[in-house]
C-alpha cells in the first residue's frame, strides 16, 4: 500500500473548550496505480483527510503511513521531505506563482529540491507535452486558461514522480468540459506513472471514474 489511514480521529478545540471531531475513526487503503474518490458535504472532513495523508497536518489520535513510515512518528524536518519527494498536491484555485512561466511553475519542486536543471528540465517538457501545452512552455502562467491552468499544476505535481498523488477538488473552478479533461488528464497520468490517486470532487460523474468511492459524513465514512 502507498497510503493507510488506520482509526484516524482529527478533533479541533473549540473556543469555549467543546471540541469538534472533523474526522472520527476513519480508515483507508490506497495501492500504487489506483484511485480513490472522496464525496462529502462541506464540512464532512475531506480536506482535513488530505491534510492527514500530506503530513501537513497530525492525527489526534490514529495513524497514518505512507510506504510503510509512520507521518507521525517522523520529525518535521523529515515530514517535508517525504511530501516533497513522494507527494503531489492539485488544488482547486491551482496555487501557480503567476509572475514565473509555465515551465518555471511546472520545475519550482525539482528547483526546491535541488535537481539540477538537466534533470527536471526535461522532465517538465514530456509532461507539458503530455497534457498538450508544449508550445506554451515559456508564456507566463497568468496568461493561460483556467483549464490550462490546472494542466500545468498536474505537470508541477507530478514532476518528482511522486507515489501518492492529492486533489483537492481539482476541477472545481473549472466548467464541465475543462473539468472533464483535467479529470482524464489526472486519472490517466497517476495510472501510467504507478501513483496512488485521492480526489476530492462534488460531482457524481466526476467520482465515477475512480476505481473506489467512499463517502464522507460529518467526519466519517458513510
Ligand atoms: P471539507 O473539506 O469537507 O469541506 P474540512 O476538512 O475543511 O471539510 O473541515 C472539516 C471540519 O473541521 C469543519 O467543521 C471545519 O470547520 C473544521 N475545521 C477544519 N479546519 C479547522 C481548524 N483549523 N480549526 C477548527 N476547525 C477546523
Ligand atoms: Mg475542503
């Protein structure tokens, strides 16, 4: 398993001293090459269970592992690393630096890391190329499409070559068609790369496409 989840609990304190539990005893598995689809209301618990499986968050109580390392037992320093090398983040609003070019924002990860440009470089091109926007390498990143736009966040997400790839209702600025696209896009890219795949999505379409469902409810599966 990429990803396992076992008896996760995230339970904020309230002003006043009340807590309130954002996810109660909530397990999953997620094998390499396969995807799972997360539905929920607003509220239900589904960007907290991504911040979990990113390590950008700590379970209360629970654990959660990527390939076989406990998140929390790990220290902070080593926790970045792990997301850094073996995670890949899609957001709903793209979170591009609009001032850097389409290929600049798709290396940023290797550039953090510090590859050398002979290795993300070429990297980055395939992947443009990948999701058609080769020819639009060097245009700034602000010039582009909403749709375009979350292409080029997919490239950036997968540059590294992550084993566990994260979306946060990744087409949920963008309209039907855009959607629809970047979904194939992202479903097909993790199944050619061997990453585990965890969506967030409000369409039932949408959440179709993955290999599992789950549904959350006020912090639990359904
Ligand atoms: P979703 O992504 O499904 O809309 P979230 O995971 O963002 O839901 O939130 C789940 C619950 O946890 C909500 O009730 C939310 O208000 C609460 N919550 C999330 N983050 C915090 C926080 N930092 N402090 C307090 N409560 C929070
Ligand atoms: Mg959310």
């Amino acid at each position: 398993m990429i990803l396992r989840l076992h008896d996760v609990w995230k339970t904020y304190q309230e002003s006043g001293g009340r807590e309130r539990h954002a996810l109660h005893g909530v397990s999953l598995s997620v094998a390499s090459g396969t995807s799972v689809a997360v539905t929920g209301r607003s509220g239900s618990g589904k960007s907290t269970l991504l911040h979990l499986a990113a390590g950008i968050d700590e379970p209360t109580r629970g654990s959660v592992f990527l390939l076989d390392r406990e998140l929390s037992r790990l220290s902070d320093r080593e926790r970045t690393l792990e997301r850094r090398n073996r995670v890949g983040l899609v957001f709903q609003f793209f979170h591009l630096l609009p001032h850097l070019s389409v290929i600049e924002n798709v290396g940023l990860p290797g550039r953090i890391a510090g590859d050398p440009d002979r290795v993300w470089m070429p990297r980055a091109k395939a992947l443009l190329a990948r999701v058609g926007l080769d020819d639009r390498a060097t245009d700034a990143v602000g010039q582009l499409s909403g749709g375009e736009m979350q292409r080029v966040a997919l490239c950036r997400a997968l540059l590294r070559r992550p084993a566990l790839l994260l979306a946060d209702e990744p087409t949920g600025n963008l309209d039907d068609e855009n959607g629809r696209l970047v979904m194939d896009l992202l479903l097909s890219l993790a199944r050619d790369e061997g990453a585990a795949l965890v969506y967030v999505t409000h369409s039932a379409d949408l959440a179709a496409m993955a290999d599992e469902r789950r549904h959350l409810v006020s912090g639990e599966w359904e």
